[in-house]
C-alpha cells in the first residue's frame, strides 16, 4: 500500500491515457463490429516492447544490486523500482493485448 503514494497526479494521468484511448477504440470496433484499419503488428510492438521495458528496469536495478562495482552499502529492495513505469508498461501491456484479441476476433468473424 505505500507504494501507492510514490505515485504523483501524472502518473495518475499517464497510466489513464493508454486505458482511454484503448477504450475508445475498442468501443469504437465493438459497435461497428468490424476492423477499418489492421494494427496486429502494432499490438505485438508495443506488447513485446512493454515486457522488454519492465524487464530492463527490474534488471538494471538488480544488477547495480549485485555488481561489486556499483557496491554502496545500501539495500536495493523492491521499492528502489521505478514502479510508475512498470505500472505504465503493465497498463499499456494490458491495452495492447485486448485490441490484438479484438482485432484477430473480429477478423475471424469476417471471414
């Protein structure tokens, strides 16, 4: 829980517009129950490039941890994470995932 209060209003706002444009055009296929323009490959991007960003910033952080070079008496817990953008990149991970399974739906139900 009080890792909730490391979080500022924009963080608030930046975790906010992935899930708003995210809902638009998800809402926007579901009434029309069709794909006007294919971003498969967008999706899989910004999946693959979520994952790969929570990975390098866990990494970096473990690594200084136990790199005898960067070695300064102090603990690195799980609380030294930038934990904003790993909730960013789990939000946009989330958004991504929902419009590729919407988008390989909709193209299936087309066919």
């Amino acid at each position: 829980m009080e890792a909730l209060l490391t979080f500022t209003f924009k963080d608030f706002i930046a975790f906010m517009i992935p899930l708003f444009i995210g809902g638009l055009i998800f809402n926007r296929r579901r009434k029309r129950k069709e794909v006007r323009v294919k971003f498969s490959f967008l999706w899989l991007v910004l999946i693959v490039g979520g994952i790969l960003e929570i990975c390098d910033d866990i990494y970096t952080t473990y690594s200084y941890r136990h790199n005898h070079l960067y070695n300064n008496d102090t603990l690195t817990t799980v609380f030294n994470y930038d934990f904003a953008k790993i909730v960013f990149c789990g939000v946009l991970i989330f958004v991504s995932i929902a419009l590729l399974l919407q988008e390989l739906l909709l193209n299936k139900q087309s066919h």
